[in-house]
C-alpha cells in the first residue's frame, strides 16, 4: 500500500519534471537521443532509491544530476570516442558542471528552464507534422511512446520509429536547439500553435479511439499552452490559444451523448458546461485583448467566449459573432470561415440576410462536398420557408454524413418539409 | 556544417534568357552568392548544363553501361548546387530561400555526411 502511493507520487513528480529536465540535458549533450536515454535511466534510479530513501528535497536536481552521470558513463564507455573530439569535449564540459555540483546544494529554482528552446526545436518545420506532435508530446509531456501510439492508433514500433527518424534528422541536419531570432520568431510561433491546437483536436474529435487516451490529450494540450503562455508572456497570441483550449475543452463532455453520439451546440445542456474553465478562460483572453490587436486564436478564442456567455441559444450575441467571423476571415480567408459567418448573420439579421451571403459561396463551389454547407444551407431554406430547396439541400447533406445520430435529425426535418 | 543546396525547376518555368527578367535573376543570384560569400558561409556552387547534356553510368557484373539521359526523368530538373557551410539549419535554410529559383522551383536542402 506505501509502495503504491511512494510510486504514485514519484510518477507524478517525473511527470511534472521530465521536459523541464530533459530540456536542460538536451542543451548539456547537444543529443536528444543520449539526453532521453540517461533521463530514462535517472527515472529508473529515481524508483530505486526514492522509496527507501523518500523523495530528495529537489528531486528536479536530482534527477538532472544522475542524467548527467549517466551521461558521462556512456560517453566514457563508448568505444569510439577517443576519436572523436567533440565528444570528447562534450565529456569534459559536462564532467566541470557535474564536479560544479556537487559542492553546491543545488535546489530545483536553480535550475534554468530550456522547454522554449525544446518547443522550438520539436515544432521545427522541417519536421512532419505527425513527427512534431509525437516528439511534442514525448519530450515536453514525457507521455510514453506508447501512450502516443495509442492515441494516434498505430502501433508502438510505428510510433518509435517516427520518434527515432525525427531525433535522428535533428541531429544529423544539425536543426537548432534555440529560441529563433526576431526575424523568424512570428513564423516558427504559428508551427508551435499549431502542433498544440492539433494535439487538442486529436483529443476532441469524436471520430474513433480510445476515448480515455483522447481526453489525456485534450489536458496536455492546455498544459502545454499553459507552459508557453508562462514562457512567452509578451506573445497575446499564446494566451489566446490557451483561453480557446480553456473554452472550448468546457463543453466537450457535453458535445456526446452516453452513446458517443455528437450533440449539436444548439441541443447541449448548458448548465453542465464547465463554469470554471470558462471563467478562466474569458479572463486570459481579456487580458490578451489589451495587448494589441487580436490575431486569430484570440479571435476563434472571443467567438467560442460568446458562446460561452450566452443562457441560451436564442439569447446568444449572434451580431457580434458575425462580425468576429468577418474579422477572422481577414486571416483565414476560406469558404468555411465564411459559412460561419453567415449563419452567425442570419441568426442576427434573419435567414434571407444568410442565404444572400451563402449564395457567394455556393458560385465557387468550394464547399460542394462539406456536410455542413449543405445543412447550413437547408436550414436557411426551411427557415424561410422555400420546401423545395430544402428538401434538396437536406438530401445533399444526408448523403454526406457519416454520423448516424445527425443523420436522423435530417431525415425527420427532411420529413417536415414533405408536409 | 556544410549542407548542399540543391536547386530544381521544371524546364521552361522560369524566366527567358536575354529578357529583362532573367537579367533580374541573373542580378538575384549575384546579390545572394555575394552575401554568402561576405558571411563566410559560400565553398562553392555552380548552375549546370541542361539534362539533354547528362549522361548516366552504372557498373553491373563489372560491365560499364553509359546511358545518355539523368539519372531521374522528372519534371523538375537538377540545374545548380550551393555548397554552404552554415552554423545549422536554419542558416541554410534562409540562403535556400535567397536563390531566385526558390521562386518557381524547390530547392533541396541536404548536410554533408562529416567524418
């Protein structure tokens, strides 16, 4: 019984450090193989000798300490190092810092905290994009290889071997392991957005999986934008990502039925959204407000805000949602943002108003085989009363559903129009 | 750390010779090579003759074959390398995105295999 609570807290603790400690390695050796591989080992030790011992006072310099000895074990060891300088190099230096420390009482604020130069190399865009959510989530979340395969619905050796292929291109195209300058920085921040709204999507989209694994990935998503807001305080932006995830993450376990099914925003049961998320994350975002003018997190952040704030459906601030729509089309320039718009505009201004901004699109033909176009559309119909056209939308969007519950809901409206 | 920058186009993409645009991408190139030059980063780099002039050769069983034509017959063609020695990746990174090519064609960036 001691033993598992003794486990459960050391589990904890290395979950807590792991990228903090990591990050700090990997700046040591320049490897971010070697650095995962000794940290492996330092949690192994940890597990050792924290039960008997109890937990060190700073377990962060403790662990980073045994990393770097596990480190200079290796690079001992190997066979070929005396040939090669730099390593050797990498030996000394680390053999200096490792004797630094031990005439030190190093506590865990010592420590300085490299996770933003880690980010930035995890989310490096020469790199997949599945390559840098799973190294993401690996080095920064210290989630298992496993955990992620798991989550992405490959298997372990898939997932390994992404891993490997990605540590092994870092290091052998020398990709940076730093903060990019001021003339790359607002570029390489958008990779490092994206890579957390992705990992929140993978968790928030219903579609198949495990569903215990997705919603591990939703929290990491909002620790992770919580580690880059406490990093990058002076980016509004990350703040905006954080209170988007903060909003939208209040209504997801509203967004299914017991049976997995997907429940319209219209049809959830708003006095079980989470106020506390919510709250928080209207706060972040009106502190990001202020920082300047908004760019499109804060904007898809302010319109899930409304949402957010309104008792009803009916009671919702759908003009200013439009207008948010139109504001976010600036950076988004698509045929869905736009959609968006004109439902938001035809539950403000009345469905003739939508239909006039829909019928733009429709010409482009963009959105010929979105579902949601084609119900956007027959709503508007029924609403205005025109049968025809909406029993002809109603018919295009069934066919493009793949959900079984939405698909009954437009049967019986496809019915009502047959009356 | 030296990565080879490799530029490729599909034939006819870019600008014509003897027009006031190529003489742009003459200007462009110039301009790039000599930042390169001026930041000790260039070792070396040249455009290349048109495919029609390459030829292929393999050695199978110890028989030479010589094959007239690239080794690859793609759209877009091999027609110039930068060797740049660069502190990483984003440094040549930013000289790929310097070469006027990089405008219509792609230009792959490959490191040196160091010994």
């Amino acid at each position: 019984m001691k033993q598992d609570s003794t486990a459960r807290i050391i589990e904890d603790v290395v979950r807590q450090e792991w990228g903090r400690v990591l990050s700090i390695l990997v700046s040591y050796t320049r490897d971010m193989e070697l650095a995962e591989d000794v940290m492996q080992e330092a949690l192994i030790a940890a597990l050792q000798h924290w039960g008997p011992r109890g937990i060190p006072e700073s377990p962060r310099a403790w662990l980073l300490q045994t990393a770097r000895r596990k480190a200079i074990d290796r690079l001992r060891r190997d066979a070929n190092f005396s040939r090669k300088r730099a390593e050797y190099e990498l030996l000394l230096s680390l053999e200096q810092q490792a004797g630094l420390n031990d005439t030190e009482n190093h506590m865990d604020q010592d420590i300085p905290d490299e996770r933003l130069r880690l980010i930035f190399t995890c989310c490096h865009p020469a790199l997949s994009e599945g390559a840098r959510i799973a190294l993401t989530l690996r080095t920064l979340g210290g989630l298992t290889t496993e955990e992620i395969a798991r989550a992405f619905l490959v298997s372990e050796g898939t997932m390994a071997q992404r891993l490997v292929r990605a540590k092994k291109k870092i290091k052998l195209a020398n990709i940076p392991y730093d903060i990019p300058g001021p003339e790359l920085l607002a570029e390489r921040v958008q990779s490092v957005f994206s890579v957390i709204y992705l990992i929140y999507n993978e968790g928030y989209a219903v579609t198949s999986g495990d569903t215990l694994t997705r919603a591990d990935l939703c929290t990491e998503a909002i620790r992770l934008a919580r580690l880059l807001v406490r990093l990058m305080p002076d980016v509004a932006e990350a703040a905006g990502l954080l209170s988007l995830l903060l909003l939208h993450d209040s209504r997801r376990t509203e967004r299914t039925d017991d049976q997995g099914m997907f429940i319209a925003l219209i049809d959830q049961d708003r006095s079980r959204w989470d106020r506390d998320q919510i709250i928080e994350g209207v706060k972040i975002l009106k502190a990001a407000l202020v920082m300047g003018p908004p760019g499109p997190y804060q904007i898809q952040a302010a319109i899930s805000a409304v949402h957010a704030e309104a008792e009803s459906h009916e009671a919702t601030n759908w003009h200013e949602i439009a207008l948010l729509y139109e504001k976010l089309f600036e950076y988004q320039p698509t045929s869905i943002v736009q959609l968006n718009a004109a439902v938001a505009l035809s539950f403000a201004q009345g469905p003739e108003k939508g239909l006039e901004m829909l019928s733009e699109i429709v010409c482009d033909g963009t959105l010929d085989d979105y579902q949601p176009f084609h119900a956007a559309l027959a709503d508007l119909y029924r609403r205005v009363g025109n049968k025809q056209k909406a029993s002809a939308a109603y018919e295009q969007a069934i066919s493009l559903s793949n959900n079984v519950a939405e698909k009954e809901f437009l049967e019986k409206r496809l019915q009502e129009m047959a009356r | 750390m030296q990565y080879l920058l490799l530029i490729y186009s599909a034939e006819g993409s870019g600008p014509v010779y003897e027009t006031p645009e190529f003489g742009k991408l003459m200007e462009g190139y110039m301009a790039m090579t000599e930042e390169a030059k001026q930041n000790n980063v260039f070792e070396g780099g040249n455009a290349l003759q048109a495919v029609e002039t390459a030829t292929s050769v393999r050695v199978r069983n110890g028989k030479t074959e010589t094959i007239d034509g690239p080794f690859a017959e793609t759209k877009e063609q091999l027609g110039g390398y930068y060797l740049m020695n660069c502190k990483d990746l984003d440094e040549a990174l930013y000289y790929a995105s310097k070469i006027p090519t990089a405008e219509f064609g792609t230009i792959e960036v490959r490191p040196v295999w160091e010994l």
